[in-house]
C-alpha cells in the first residue's frame, strides 16, 4: 500500500471531526456572543458544502482535515454530508469576545467528542463570524474518541484485511497525549507517524 493510500486509510477513520462545517442565519442582529453560540452549535450538524469557505477559516479547515490549501477546502466540501460522528448536542459556554476574535468551549454529547470539551477560537469577518482553530481539550473523553472511530471504521468497506485493521489498533494504542496532539495540531505528518507501523515492507 502506497504512503497516500496509507494516509487515506487513516483519514477515513479521523474524519469527519466535528465542528468541520458552520451554519448561521437570521436577520434580527443578536449579539456577538450569540452569533458565536450559534455557529459552534449550527457547525455540528451542517450538512452544506457552501458553509466550508463561508463560515470556516482556512486555518480551520487544514486543521480539521489534516491538509492544505484547496485540498483542505475540497476535504471539507467531500465530506459536508457524513453525519457519521456527529454529536447528538454541544453545549457552548464561557464565550468571551475581544473585538473581532472570540474564543468559547464546545461540549460535545454523542459523536466522536461525547463527554469531551474543546476550546474553540473564532475570527470575524465583516459581519461573519468563522470558526479558526481548536486551541485547548479542557476535558478530553479519549475512550470515547477511539470507540467512535472504530465503530466508523468498521462500517467502512475501504477499511479491511491487515492494514485497515492495523491502522485500528494503531488509533485504539494511541495514548490520550498522543490523539489530543493530533487533533490540535491537524498535522498530516503527525497522522501518518501513528499509522506508520502499518505499512507494509518491501
């Protein structure tokens, strides 16, 4: 299996991370701290393809998707419509607004982030505000995590035979320092560094 392959594997089991897209609307004018609310609420269960380049910096999307530039964008779009992960509710508290950045923590319920809380920070662009980067795991359900990941990855028919299972076991293995690492650095090496004892020789 080539090293792309290899890596595609992996993705499949890593996305879709929630907050991967971003849904907001209404013309009443509700405050800043609402609107952020709202994104980080709406962003779990978006479904629109078009949300990826309007509510999501393009930090956010490299991030969440473990590539850059028009590649992260194109991930983002592919997979608008998996609602595999999906938390059933988040609960967004501590939102603070600092002129046109905010930061607030997501608690997620049901999906690959239930009993877990990330620390999101947010941008504002003209009137939109655009989900930037996860920046903390104050509370991190690593369980809970790799059990949703498995429970994908077991539906996938593109994950089987040695390798796919492999590449499982290689995310059950993973360490809570190690998989919190991944997710906040959305580093494409540091993904392909977990799954690497999968390869095959030769």
């Amino acid at each position: 299996m080539s090293r792309p392959k290899l890596l595609a594997l992996a993705l499949t089991l890593a996305l879709p991370l929630p907050l991967a897209l971003a849904a907001c609307g209404g013309s009443d004018e509700p405050s800043d701290s609402d609107q952020v609310t709202e994104v980080i609420q709406d962003s779990a269960t978006s479904t629109d393809p078009a949300d990826c380049s309007e509510l999501l910096t393009q930090q956010f999307m490299e991030q969440t998707s473990f590539s850059k530039g028009k590649e992260a964008l194109k991930s983002c779009e592919d997979n608008a419509d998996d609602t595999q992960g999906d938390p059933d509710s988040v609960d967004v508290s501590e939102v603070k607004v600092e002129g046109d950045t905010a930061l607030a923590n997501a608690a997620f319920t049901g999906g690959n982030f239930d009993g877990s809380t990330l620390t999101v920070s947010l941008v504002k662009e003209g009137d939109q505000w655009q989900l930037d980067q996860i920046v903390d795991t104050p509370s991190f359900n690593a369980q809970a995590f790799q059990d949703s990941l498995v429970e994908q990855a077991e539906k996938d028919p593109s994950v089987q035979g040695e390798v796919g299972q492999c590449v499982i076991q290689q995310f059950q293995g993973a360490s809570e320092q190690q998989i919190k690492a991944l997710i906040l650095s959305g580093d494409e090496q540091s993904l392909v560094a977990l799954v690497a004892p999968c390869a095959p020789s030769g």
